[in-house]
C-alpha cells in the first residue's frame, strides 16, 4: 500500500506526467470502466471499436466565447477515442447555433448578433486546437470543421426537398427536449428549435458523407439529437441519397454533476470558463481544489483525468487508511485537470498563487503571481505618494490591517508581518520602491491568515 505522503506529494508531480493507457485498450470497455458512458445505440459498438477504426466527431455550439467545464467531458471523451487509435472530429456550430439547441433548457435562447456568433466560433476554436491539437492526446491528427461551411449555402426549399422529407414528424415530437417545451403552458417551444434536432441529424449524414464519420458522442441530454441523425442516415441510406452502407453509432456521456444533483462546472460567480482571459489557471485549479468532496472525488478522477484506474484505485484505498492528508485526492484533481485545460504553464502559476495565499507562507512572489491571486485576497489602490516612504505601520492602519500604529508594531516585534512573503523585522520599517514588485505591487500579511494587495495607482 502506497502511504499519503507519496499521493501529497504525487498531487502535484502527476500533473507533469503525461497519464495514458494503452493505445491498445479497447475505448469502449475503458471509458465504461471510467464511468464516461450513459447510453449507446447499437451494441456492436464496442466490437467494432475494438476492431476498427472509427472517425468519431462531437459538436460545440457557440453560445458563448469560451467552453466551460461542462463541455470539458466531450473533449475529454474524444481524447480518449484518439488515444486508442481513433480519429477524432470536432465540430463547431456555426450554424447550429443561429438555430439554439432546446435540449435541457425551459426557455428560448437568446437570439445572437452575427457578430457575437463568430466571435464565440473563434474562441471555442482557439480551446479546441489547444486541448485536442495540441499534443494532449496521441494518436490520429484530429479535425475541427465548422458545419457553416455546408449549411450557409442551402436554401430552405432545397432542404426540405432534399433532408426535410426523410423526417418523421411524430417522431421528432416525441423528443424529450420538444416534449418538455410543449407541455409549458406559456412559452412551447419555437418551430426554430424545434427544427434544431434536424439540423443537427444532418452534419451526422454530412460528416459521414464527406469525412467517413461513423459515430457521434454527446452529452446524455443529446441522445435524442443522435437518434435523428442516425435516423437519417440510415432512411438516406435505403433511398440511396448516401453512399455509405457501414453500421453508424451513437454514444452518450453522463453530464458533469455533484452530489446534490446540480452541476459542475457553475459557481456564483457563472459558469467555470476554460478560457484562461476569462477565467484564470488560479481560479480554476481553486474551483476543482474545493468544490469536490470525499464522496465524489473518485468518480470525478475517473471522469475528468488521464490517470490509470489501478492508480487511482491505490489512491481510493488510502483515503481509508491512517495519516491520510486530507484533499490530497482533490489536489490530484485539481493539478491534473488544470494542467490538461492550461499546460504546464497555467498549473504551475496556479500552484504558485495557492502557495503564496497559503497562511505564513513564504513563496516568493513576481507580478504574474499577485495578479493571479488579486481577485481572492482582499485589494486596495494607493497612491505612490501614500506607500513610498511611509512608515509600514502607518500603511497598515490606512489599509486597515491593524486599528492602530501601536498594534502594528506589536505585531512586527511579534513577526507577524510579512511584506511580498518575505517576514518585516524592524518596526520602523519604512516602505521603499524596492518594496513595490515592478513598481506597482506589494502585498502585506498581517498575521497567518489577514493579507492585503496594494496597488499603486496612477
């Protein structure tokens, strides 16, 4: 049995590691074994998956300029599938999302300017060649196609003429999303969003025409919108609109929730970006540090990092034994999904950050790091001319860090005080430019747990 010290300590190592199971595993039965898998349409799938190799695509709709946690799981799904072999596609609903999926929601979408949909298209773009291009998985280059691409050409009546007359309207009623909506007394639901699974069962016989798509994944709210595509398919197929004949298939992941049944990934703050200028490595690693408790850490390994389930396992037992740190499966967590979303980079500014927020730490700090943790330690804005040259205990009280000089004082005699991490030994300590991190930071601590960010203004 591995004792905790090793796991506080690999909490932070693993995430320099690049965690990968074997190429040769079969997807199918790992993510099963990963509790990544809520439905499937055929039961062939893992047969084939284990002897084929299958181009497999999952949609992101721009309905903001950055993916959040939620989505993560579908990027994650599809690195899986690259990392045994298969060829990943992701695609971007630049016409998809003109449209709005209903799926999961009570109310319409808001309706967005041509201008802020291509904005998000490029955001969400940027992320997906991050995490899926970027060397994060190994296996098959990925695809990132955009399906405006074949949708900006298409009139209306060619598209009935030509897709339209292959759905079934009943069964696109029956489709929890359109039920739901219906049953609302005041709002219904749009024939725009209604037409929306349409839409998005036809990139499915896009993609397999053109691309040799054989399969795509969702969320479990987007079983209904596999069905339709599949459904397309295949009625294509017997009319001989397509000219693929190979079995196609769907696949759906559980969505990302805690325990009480809301969902990760919302904080009240909004939603947790993956965009860094949106919201930073620090703050992120901190949501994942402290939102996931004993209960359901395991489940949230298995599902949102790359590390061996008989390591994790390991981990799971330890948690039971004696001398176990407590959040120590957390920081594991929290180290690797940052380091997947961030890079090395972004985790080691966000170990950084928590390390210099830690009560007594003495971390030494640069700019990047007292940015980073700026928006969770309380901040104050001066003028030079009140820092520079003024007596410490006269800046603490200003600040109110202290309610008067004299208690300061004590509290540097004490050595209590620390200026950038760094412990204040003479109570006459006057502030100085050398003070100011690239002239414009310092943070003071007052005791273990009491800091302050001072900036100087203009």
């Amino acid at each position: 049995m591995l004792h905790s010290c090793y796991w506080a300590n690999a909490a932070i190592a693993a995430a320099k590691t690049s965690h990968a199971e074997s190429s040769s595993e079969n997807v199918i039965q790992l993510l099963r074994a990963r509790g990544l898998i809520q439905d499937t349409t055929n039961d062939a799938l893992e047969k084939v998956a284990g002897s084929e190799t299958l181009s497999v695509y999952c949609g992101f709709d721009p309905t903001a300029e950055s993916l959040h946690l939620g989505n993560l799981l579908g990027i994650i799904v599809l690195t899986w599938f690259q990392r045994c072999g298969h060829r990943p596609v992701a695609l971007l609903g630049g016409a998809t999302g003109r449209v709005g999926d209903p799926s999961g929601r009570s109310t319409e979408r808001p309706v967005l300017s041509e201008e802020e949909i291509e904005r998000n298209v490029r955001g969400i773009k940027r992320i997906l060649e991050q995490l899926i291009t970027s060397g994060n998985g190994a296996g098959p280059a990925p695809q990132i196609l955009n399906n405006l691409d074949w949708f900006q050409g298409v009139g209306l009546l060619t598209f009935l003429r030509d897709v339209g007359k292959y759905a079934r309207v009943g069964t696109m009623l029956s489709r929890d999303a359109v039920k739901s909506r219906m049953e609302l007394d005041n709002e219904g639901i749009s024939y725009t969003e209604f037409t929306y699974q349409l839409l998005q069962g036809y990139d499915f016989v896009h993609l397999n025409r053109e691309h040799g798509v054989r399969m795509q994944i969702g969320g479990s709210d987007q079983m209904g919108n596999i069905i339709t595509g599949l459904e397309l398919i295949r009625r294509m197929n017997t009319a001989g609109e397509s000219p693929s004949q190979e079995a196609c298939f769907g696949l759906t992941f559980p969505l990302l929730t805690k325990a009480d049944g809301t969902k990760m990934g919302k904080s009240a703050g909004g939603a947790i970006w993956l965009a860094a200028d949106r919201l930073s490595p620090f703050k992120f690693y901190q949501y994942l540090l402290t939102n996931v408790g004993d209960a359901e850490i395991m489940k949230f390994l298995r599902m949102l990092t790359f590390v061996p389930l008989e390591e994790l396992e390991t981990l799971e037992a330890s948690m039971h034994e004696p001398g176990y740190r407590p959040n120590t499966a957390q920081r594991l967590l929290a180290a690797e999904v940052t380091r997947f979303v961030h890079g090395q980079q972004g985790l080691d500014q966000a170990l950084k950050a928590t390390e210099a927020l830690a009560p007594g730490s003495d971390t030494a700090l640069d700019a990047e790091t007292l940015e980073a943790v700026a928006e969770s330690a309380p901040s104050v804005e001066l003028h030079r001319e009140q820092v520079v040259g003024q007596p410490l205990t006269d800046v603490m009280v200003a600040i109110k860090l202290q309610d008067s000089k004299a208690a300061a004082r004590r509290l540097i005699k004490g050595g209590g005080v620390r200026l950038n991490n760094v412990k204040v030994e003479s109570e006459q300590h006057v502030l100085s430019e050398e003070d100011l991190i690239e002239g414009r930071l310092v943070l003071i601590a007052a005791g273990k747990k009491n800091k302050m960010l001072v900036r100087i203004g203009s």
